[in-house]
C-alpha cells in the first residue's frame, strides 16, 4: 500500500505545478504517480484516475485546454 509520504508528495508537486506552471514539478508528478499506479494492492478506480492524471500531465497544456473547450462546447444546452 503506498504511504502518506507518496501521497503527499504527488499531492504537493501537483499543487505546485497548478499554481506556477513548473515543468519540472509536472515531470515530478507524473514519475510518483507512476509509482503510485504500481502498487499491486491499489483500488483499480484509484489506479485509473492516477493513470489518467499522468497522462493529462504529460500532454500539452494547449491540447488539455482544447479538448476540455471541445467537451465543454459539444455538452447540450
């Protein structure tokens, strides 16, 4: 099971990569999350949404953007 420690620090560079754009805090992020996703005994709903947020992170941040604004838009009225 991952520690507390793991947790935060995927929280705390994720965080730090929302609030100043850091690339290296994103690279950091997606290297624990990585680990995170490799823990055996992880819930498979914590692993995808893990998986996914290392994914989104890697992409970027243009191609995020315009596919929320393309989901955003093509939701019903």
């Amino acid at each position: 099971m991952p520690t507390n420690n793991l947790w935060a620090g995927v929280l705390s560079q994720l965080l730090i990569h929302q609030e100043t754009g850091c690339p290296h805090s994103a690279r950091h992020a997606i290297r624990l999350l990585d680990q995170l996703c490799e823990f055996a005994d992880l819930d498979a709903d914590v692993r995808a949404l893990c998986e996914r947020a290392s994914q989104r992170l890697g992409q970027p941040m243009t191609s995020v953007h315009h596919v929320a604004k393309e989901r955003c838009h093509a939701r019903p009225a």
